[in-house]
C-alpha cells in the first residue's frame, strides 16, 4: 500500500474505535473488557475516558514489552493519546443523547461493537503504531503462537479480569459489567477476524 493509504486506514480505524466506544457507554449495559477497565478508573479516580486511555496505555505498553519485546511498540503510546482524545470527542461532545428504550439500547450496542471490530482491523492493517490494546494482543499472539481470533479474545478476558478486580478494591463489584460485556468478549475476536478479511479485500492487502 502507498503511504497515504496506510494513514488513511488508520485514521478511519482510530475514528471507528472511538465512535465504537463512545457509543456502547451510552448503552449502559455493560462495556466491553478494555472499556469497562477505563471506564472503572474513570468513575472511581476521575479525569476523563479518554485521559485514563491514555494513562493506561502507557502500562499496558510496559507490560507488553515484558511478554514480546519489540521497540516499534513504544510508538503506540501516541496512539493511545490520540485515541483518548476522539474518544472524548464523541463520547462528551457529539453523542449528546441518553438511550432509555431498551430495545434501542441493544441495537446501538449491536452497532457499537461493529463499529469496534473495524476499527481494530483497520488500525492493525494499516501497519501503524497500533492501539495500546492491540500491542497487547498482538505480544500475547507472538509469544504463544496464537491466530488473531485467540489473541483477542485472551487479551479480552485479561482486561476484564482487571476490571473487575478494580470494581471489587473500590466496593462497587462488578461496576460497569454486564450483558454487554460477556457480548463483546465473546464476539469481538470473531468481528475482528471478519472485518479483517473484509479490509483486505477491499484495499487489495496481500
């Protein structure tokens, strides 16, 4: 692919996670594993959404490096800054709404997670600094040797360990879990895996 391209690719893909995010905390059913871990910090330790994406991204960079070292990755602490920021541009300016039907509730939630799936395969397509969550993923799939659908959904259920266990130290257990997020941790592996191969087609990616 030409420069522009991969830029293009990532752009698209940081846009579509921050929307993908932003718009299944307003469902309020229960957010994916990685957002029920920021948004926990948010809730107990203040700052904003996108801060706490941010400062987490820096430890999950370290912690990544500890499981597969590659230095390129340190990069994607940029990213991190870059995906806090869309994520409290749409979640606090632009989806200025409250969704009570429930019914809505699960389609936008079903539509979140779409959102999210794409994002993710775009950003790694792309082969720019990846997502903070995503250089996780992809140090868990090199060390063990697992395809992509396995590496997501163990990076998926680590985050949603700690989340937990965050909830549980500040009282609140289980805060911000529910349907929704045992929804995404079983499906978003599968988006990914098929909205990668959906991308690959479409910009001709070998």
């Amino acid at each position: 692919m030409k420069r522009w391209t991969n830029i293009l690719i990532f752009i698209m893909g940081l846009n579509f996670m921050a929307m993908g995010i932003a718009l299944y905390l307003k469902t309020n059913i229960g957010v994916g594993s990685w957002d029920a871990l920021f948004y926990n910090l948010y809730e107990f330790y203040g700052f904003t959404v996108g801060t706490w994406v941010f400062i987490a991204s820096i430890i999950i960079i370290l912690v990544s490096q500890l499981i597969y070292f590659n230095p390129k990755h340190f990069i994607a602490i940029f990213t991190g800054l870059i995906q806090g920021w869309l994520i409290d541009l749409w979640f606090e300016h632009i989806y200025v709404f409250e969704l009570s039907n429930l019914s809505l509730r699960f389609l936008c939630f079903f539509v979140s997670l779409f959102l999210l799936g794409n994002g993710i395969s775009l950003v790694i397509l792309s082969k720019l600094p990846p997502t903070t969550g995503e250089v996780f993923m992809l140090s868990l799939q090199n060390r063990f040797k697992l395809n992509q659908l396995a590496g997501k959904t163990v990076s998926e259920f680590i985050a949603f360990i700690v989340a937990v266990l965050i909830s549980i130290i500040n009282s609140k257990p289980f805060n911000n879990i529910g349907i929704g997020t045992i929804l995404s941790l079983l499906l978003i592996g599968s988006i990914v895996q098929f909205a990668t191969n959906y991308w690959h087609k479409v910009f001709s990616i070998s």
